[in-house]
C-alpha cells in the first residue's frame, strides 16, 4: 500500500522524465544529425542521465533542460569525433612528398589511396594509429588504454606505421577493386 505523502523513489522520477520529455528529445537530435543515430544519440542521454541522477535538478522543467545540455554535449563530442577521424586523412597526407605543387586531382588520389590504405590495416594498427593521431595520446597513455607498457605501443605504432606507408605507397591503381573482392584487412607483424 502506498502513502500519498511518500516522496517518489528515483526509478519513478527518472520515468517521468523520459516518458515526459523521450519524443521531444529525439526531434531535437534528429534536426541535428542524422536520423539513424538519433534514437542511440537519446538512448546514450537518458542513461547519462540514469549515471548522474544524483546531479538532476529537483525540478522539472529544470532536469529537463538538463537532460538538453547533456545531449547537446553527446552531439557535440561526436562532432569532435567524427572531425578527428577526418582529419587522419589530412594529417597522413602532409607528410606525402612535395604535395605544394601537385594538382588538386593528384590531392584527391592520395587521399583516397590513403582511405584505402587505411581500410586495408588492421584493426589493431588502426587503433593504435588512432590513439596517436586522433586522440593525441603519448605512448604511456594510450599504452594505459591497450593495457600493455609504453615499449610495446611505440613497437605497436611503429608497425602501424610502417604498415600504412607501405600500403599507402605501393597501393594498386585498381585497389577499389580488390577491396570490393577481399573485405580482409592486412597485417604485418
């Protein structure tokens, strides 16, 4: 039997919230990215929200421009993503040799030969280049997040490396092709 002046338990409060405020959330993210990752984008709030409940304004109104900010910050920090992944692109191809004075069709064909090369690494190179170049982790640090020491991530990265400049340069005009054939992804130990 409940008592009408017992104050509603977390779970109960939590509800009201999603239930009240779940379809204008996800309007909300859907005018910001694309419509296939709205409902993960809501989905990730809401359990942001679960996580730090403690942290909820007491008021309504209030935990639900809570609840805004915290997916506007999900959208943003996968902005920053999705701007990270794309500039690998940009970084790996500054170090290709006296791009100054190739054409804009040459630029375009290192890039995409990079994209190749990327796509045919491992996902452990892959990785492993990430954390270098997009997180712009040192060695000790990402070696934390792989759970190995600072040595094997520099050999780790050193393989990488070694692994997308060989693909990146002896890449086939025809790679497109193979890749459509042989989804497999090189390695080299």
């Amino acid at each position: 039997m409940s008592h009408p002046s017992r104050p509603p338990n977390r779970a109960d409060v939590f509800r009201s919230l999603y239930e009240s405020s779940y379809g204008d959330l996800l309007r909300f993210v859907q005018r910001r990215t694309e419509s296939t990752n709205a409902e993960d984008v809501v989905a990730e709030a809401f359990l942001v929200v679960w996580r730090r409940f403690a942290e909820a304004p007491a008021s309504e109104d209030d935990a639900r421009a809570w609840l805004f900010g915290i997916t506007r910050n999900l959208l943003l920090n996968a902005r920053r993503g999705e701007q990270r992944r794309q500039s690998l692109g940009i970084r790996l191809a500054d170090v290709s040799p006296d791009l100054s004075s190739a054409s804009h069709a040459d630029l375009v064909g290192s890039r995409i030969d990079l994209s190749r090369a990327w796509a045919l690494l491992s996902e452990v190179h892959q990785e492993t280049l990430g954390l270098a170049v997009f997180e712009n982790m040192a060695a000790p640090q990402a070696a934390k997040v792989l759970g190995i020491s600072p040595v094997a991530f520099r050999w780790r990265l050193t393989r990488a490396r070694r692994a997308l400049r060989l693909l990146f340069d002896h890449l086939p005009d025809h790679a497109a092709g193979v890749l459509a054939a042989s989804p497999e992804k090189a390695s080299t130990r």
